[in-house]
C-alpha cells in the first residue's frame, strides 16, 4: 500500500494485494476532518490510521472512494458523499417547514395505550 496527496482534500491511496491487480483508491478527506477522526472519533493517531487501513482492505473493488462524513469513512463509487435519504428527508422538511417542526414524544404502554411525554407511563 502506497499514497500519495493529490490536493489538500484527497489522497491517492494503491493498493495491491497478492494475487491481484494494483488498484488506486482515493480517501476524500481535508486536513481537519482528519483532525477529527484521530482526535475525537479514534482518540488517537495509532487507532485512526488502523481504522483506515481495515476500511482500505475492506473496501469492495467497484468502490474507487472513501468519503469522509461524520467521523467516518464511507465507500462510493463517486468523490462526492451520498447523503443518506433519511436525512434529505428530514432536510427537506425543514425546508417547508422553516419555523421548525412540532412534535410530542410519546411512550407506548404493551396494550398501545399512547403516554404523552413529560407525563409517565402508569407503572404495572
């Protein structure tokens, strides 16, 4: 395994295992996302580059890209992140809705007898 900067966001990563074509695989990533995943997600240099090189071996051969989003690392067949359709979603919700969501927490008793929050459920 071998890399290399390609910009201050991407590295170029080769890898080549026995038996197999070298490939090249590039890591998206800027300077303090790395800071972040060593520094808070991994707690420390050692972890952060063990935890990339397992996601590199891992990585499946139709996957060029590792893109960096919330504290990890995730394959894609593109440089871009793709976002989860949860959180487009949710995204656009807050879109339609910009003076922001209401809503109730509720807790479900085992007969399905709705218990809205701040209000406990009956014990028993």
């Amino acid at each position: 395994m071998s890399s290399v900067a390609v910009t201050p966001e991407r590295i170029k990563v080769v890898l080549a295992t026995a038996g197999r074509d070298a490939r090249e695989v590039q890591i998206v990533m800027s300077p303090d996302d790395w800071s972040c995943l060593w520094g808070t997600a991994m707690g420390d240099f050692d972890s952060a580059v063990t935890y990339v090189r397992s996601v590199l071996e891992g990585l499946p051969r139709e996957h060029s890209f590792l893109v960096y989003d919330r504290y990890e690392l995730h394959p894609s067949t593109t440089p871009n992140f793709l976002e989860d359709p949860e959180d487009a979603r949710l995204r656009e919700m807050l879109l339609q809705h910009p003076d922001g969501i209401k809503g109730t927490w509720v807790a479900y008793t085992g007969d399905g007898v709705a218990h809205p929050f701040p209000e406990p459920p009956p014990n028993g």
